[in-house]
C-alpha cells in the first residue's frame, strides 16, 4: 500500500495533474491531502473538485479557511490578500462550506496529518527550525506526522534530540518519530519550481519526498488572463 500525500496546490492545476499522473505511475493507491488546495493560482474550483472527488482524507489550510469565510481578510501579504477576493468570488458556495467543513487535525491510518503544526493548529505558524519541530512533537502521538504550510519539503526525526535530515527520504526506524513536510505542489518556496509530494510505502516504511516538472507556461499564462498579480505567475519559476 502507498500514498500519495500532498498539499499547498494553491489552485495550480498543471501541478496537481502531474502529481496524480506520478502518484499513478508509482502505484500510490491511496492520498492524502494535507490542505491550502486553493489561493494564489487561477484553477481553484477545478483543483478542490480534482481533490474532492477522490474522496480521501484531507485537512484544512489557512487558504482554505480563509477562502471559505466572509470577514475581512487581515494580516495576510498583500499578494495572497489580492488573490483570496478573486478566490472567494470563483468559488461556488458549496465549495466554500465543502471547505469550511474541513478538520484541522485528522488520524489516516497510523499517521496523522495536519497543515500547520500540532501543538496549536488554527494559530498556522510555520514549523522552519528544529525548534518549532520540537513543539509539535510534544502533541504527535503516532510515529509519523505529515504537515505542510512552509511550501519547503523537510524530514525532522526525534530520536535522542530533535533533528532534520539533509535526505529527501527516509526509512521509518520504530522508536523514533517523523513530522515531515511534504512539499508544495503549486507553489514551491525552496527556490525548486518543480511540483512536490510524498510517496509513504507502508510496507517498506519508506518516505520520499518527490518532484516533478510540469507546464507552468500555461499556469503562468492563466494567472495572467485571471488578472491576478503577475507577480505570482513570476515567483513559480524560480519557486521562491
Ligand atoms: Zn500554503
């Protein structure tokens, strides 16, 4: 059995295409989506129907929530700000209350998921040091923890201390923990433009984080005839 574990689309439907054609071509079985399906990109609805209906586990992005909501948008960067009034506005109402309906927490078989970190879910801080890893532990009671919201891929193991590993992938050893970020599919931040997720195989307890190229002219293109900021189209080349 292996999933195909990904999140922060961020409504770039090229990515996601191409995550499920390798997750498929990797007979990955199974996914998981770890949240921020929608905001910054131009195919929103067409991403949250692409996740909606594989009828998987998925949890909710600070995109999301605030995709799904009416108040205010506040203390956001004035690009995700631009692109979050477009987002409201393409997206049905059952979308949004499909969206607002998401947990923020959620156990998938015997590792558990989430977008930001464990020890204070809705506050979505980052997890960007060992530090920040340390306190999400404190509040990870399976072995393996599959997180996002950075937009950057990273394995932190807990073993004696709390440390992240320079390997895209890892074997699970029981007796230690994993809080890994999967990647951005849609927007990486890592200076990578490629599309990230994880591939989990079960049986072997293997992790890897994976990436791929995909058309981002035509996401680029898209972003530009939506007449969102084409700042956003320019940061997907250089995956900053
Ligand atoms: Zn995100």
């Amino acid at each position: 059995m292996k999933y195909a574990i990904f999140g922060d689309i961020h409504a770039n439907l090229e990515a996601l295409e191409a995550v499920m054609l390798d997750a498929a071509a990797n007979d990955c079985t199974d996914f998981v989506c770890i949240g921020d399906i929608v905001g910054y990109n131009a195919n929103p609805a067409e991403c949250l129907n692409l996740v909606r209906d594989l009828g998987c586990p998925v949890v909710k992005g600070n995109h999301d929530e605030e995709a799904s909501q009416d108040t205010p948008l506040e203390g956001l960067n004035p690009l995700a700000k631009h692109a979050l009034e477009w987002t409201r506005k393409s997206l049905s109402e059952e979308d949004r209350s499909w969206l607002a309906g998401l947990k923020l927490v959620r156990q998938v078989r015997d590792f558990t998921i989430v977008h930001a970190t464990l020890d204070t879910p809705g506050n979505w801080g980052y997890v960007t040091n060992k530090f920040d890893a340390m306190a999400s532990f404190s509040y990870q009671f399976t072995p393996v923890c599959f997180y996002g919201h950075t937009h950057t891929p990273r394995i932190y193991v807990k073993g004696d201390s709390v440390e992240a590993i320079e390997e895209q992938e890892t074997r699970i050893n029981l007796g230690k923990k994993y809080f890994i970020n999967v990647g951005s599919t849609g927007q990486p931040r890592d200076g990578d433009w490629r599309a990230a997720y994880t591939i989990y195989d079960v049986e072997n307890q293997f992790v890897q984080i994976r990436r791929l190229e995909y058309d981002i002219a035509t996401t680029q293109q898209k972003i530009i005839d939506a007449g969102l900021p084409e700042m956003l189209a320019n940061r997907l080349a250089v995956g900053k």
